[in-house]
C-alpha cells in the first residue's frame, strides 16, 4: 500500500508542474507554480528518510528549478541571485 501511495506522490507533483508549464493566464499560473512549489516541498520531505530515491529528487531539484525560471521569466519575479 505504501507503494502505491509513493506512486500517487510522485505523479501528484509531476502533474502539477506540468499544469504550471501549460497555463497562460498569469493570475492562474501564480497559484499553480504556488501549488507545484507545495507538493515538491511536501514530496521532499515525504522522501527524507528514503535512500533510494535520488533519481527523484533530482527530478524534484530540476522542476523546482523549471518553476522559479517561470516565475523570474513569466511571472516577472525579481532574480534573487547576488550580482
């Protein structure tokens, strides 16, 4: 059962960077990078004790990467980066 719910997991975040990668409407897509941004954080966490899982918290690393691109880009958020 774990297994399933770990699959479940996963696919939820995955599902919701893609809905933030496709949406147009700036409005929305601050709320669906705000609920991308969640489920990578909770997904994270839930993976904290795993020690097999690299390869998702890479891809986990990478879109949350992906989401503040969109955010600086997109969304027009200051770059916080030290110049």
């Amino acid at each position: 059962m774990e297994n399933a719910a770990s699959d479940y997991n996963q696919l939820q975040w995955k599902k919701l960077v893609q809905q933030a990668l496709v949406e147009v409407n700036p409005d929305k897509l601050k709320e669906k990078v705000a609920d991308a941004e969640t489920a990578i954080f909770q997904r994270l966490q839930a993976l904290e004790r795993s020690y097999d899982s690299s390869a998702e918290r890479n891809a986990l690393h990478d879109a949350s990467n992906t989401l503040l691109t969109l955010k600086r880009e997109v969304l027009k958020y200051p770059d916080w980066k030290a110049e």
